[in-house]
C-alpha cells in the first residue's frame, strides 16, 4: 500500500502542467508574433514606397529625375527626408505651378494618403529628416515667453514679430505663419524649405520647436491682444514708421496750410 500511495500523482501536478504548457504557448507567442508584425510592417512599407514610386513618377521626375536625381529643373531629393515631402506637397507648394525665385503655397491636389506614399518612396532615395509624430508637435504645455524668445532670435528677421511674413531679396520673401499648420511649422524648422535655414534637433532641440509653435499659435490666436492699439498688420516697426510718417507728416503739413490760411485772412481784415 505505500509504494501505491508513493506512486500517485500530487494533487496539485495536473495544475503544474496546464501552467507549464501555457508558458510554452505564450513564449512561442513572444517569439513568433514580434517578427510576423514586424514583417507585416515591411510589407506594408514596400507597398507604400511603391505606390509612392508611380505617383512620383507621374507628378515629380520631369523636374527631380527618374530617381530623384535631380536635374536643371529641380534639386536632388536624395537626402531630403520624409519630412520635406509632407511639407511641400502637404501645403500645395509641390508640384510646382511654374518655375521662379519663390515657389508659393497653393491649393493641395494629393490627400494625405498619397503624400504618406509619396514620402516613403523619397525617404527610401536616403536617410533624412523624418515626418513628425503628433507628439512632437503638439505644443501643450509649452513655454510660450521662451518660444517668443526663440522667435525673435531666429525668426523675426524674415517673418516678422508676428509671423506675418516679409519680403527679402531678388523676389523671395519669408510667408506668414498666420493659419499654418503645427506639423508644417515644424517640418520647416527641420528641413528648411527655399529660403529659411534649417534647424535639426542638434541645433535646435524638440522642445524649443514646440515652444515656437506655442508662440506663433498665441500671437496669431483669437484671443490675442495688442496693448499698443491698432495693430497694423503686426509687421512690426516698418509699417508703424510709415503710418507715423504718412498721417503725422500729412497731419502737420494740413496744421500748417490752416495756420496760413487764418493768419492771411486776419491780416487782410
């Protein structure tokens, strides 16, 4: 009888086993389905990239080159970056309308979509700045003083205090930042389209270009007030001299043909 009772299973080893077998299933688990998403990733990345390939093709190799190249026409985008295609054809600047010393914002013809897949086919020409996530630029909670200060340093010098855009040299000019999108703010910063210096992450950090966006968003908001008056467009002090030279010149030359005019008067009475 006790090499029978030895032999019999514990009560609990059933348990053991389910237990043991379910760790078996999810460790195959952990380590088939990381790779089967992974894979899926990829697949669905290639499918982009070749999508993108014939809306390239159709819409960009007459100026960029069959393969981004680039030609007499338009720059090389190898290198450009993802981010740089959101922002082009994402505002309607790209394609281009016709060629001249400013590509202007225009009316976009690709949804969002087909900019996704057009980025991934240039993005696969060469690493470069990546679109961002909303993340990135969402400015919650940012400092908006220290966006200010930001702005003013790097900024204001083409785009005015307010971002209300100005002209520059040989017919560019630096656009308003009035109604711009937070994602295309920041894809400026990164890329740095025609005219406007880049600003990568090593020059200037993900949190700076967050609080430059919370700026631009508050200055150019609803609720934004100027303490001085009249706003005058906020393009700063050039439009505020030539208000100040225009009806205060004009207001003193009007003083002054009165003054005449009475004193002519009192001395012929």
């Amino acid at each position: 009888m006790k090499k029978l009772s030895a032999r019999r299973r514990h009560p609990l080893a059933a348990v053991v086993v389910l237990l043991l077998a379910l760790a078996a299933t999810g460790g195959l688990y952990a380590a088939f389905a990381p790779a089967g998403k992974a894979q899926a990733d990829e697949t669905a990345q290639s499918l982009a990239i070749d999508e993108g390939k014939k809306l390239y093709s159709v819409g960009c190799a007459s100026c960029h080159g069959s393969g981004g190249q680039g030609t007499t026409d338009g720059p090389s985008l190898v290198g450009v970056g993802s981010a740089a295609v959101d922002f082009q054809v994402g505002t309607g600047r790209m394609p281009a309308q016709q060629p001249g010393a400013q590509v202007p914002k225009k009316k976009v013809i690709y949804n969002q979509a087909e900019i996704d897949q057009l980025a991934a086919y240039v993005a696969s020409l060469g690493a470069g700045p990546i679109t961002p996530t909303k993340s990135q630029v969402d400015p919650s909670g940012a400092d908006v003083a220290k966006g200010g200060d930001l702005f003013r340093t790097n900024c204001a010098q083409c785009h005015n205090f307010t971002g209300q855009g100005g002209a520059l040299t040989k017919g560019k000019y630096a656009p308003s930042l009035e109604g711009v999108s937070p994602k295309h703010i920041y894809e400026a910063m990164q890329t740095g389209p025609q005219s406007m210096p880049s600003f990568p992450d090593t020059t200037m950090p993900e949190q700076e270009k967050k609080d430059i966006i919370a700026y631009i968003k508050t200055v150019n908001g609803s609720e934004s007030e100027s303490p001085g008056g009249l706003s005058l467009g906020g393009l700063g002090p050039v439009s505020e001299g030539l208000f100040g030279w225009i009806f205060g010149l004009g207001g003193l030359i009007a003083i002054a043909v009165w003054v005449a005019a009475h004193t002519a008067k009192a001395k012929k009475s």
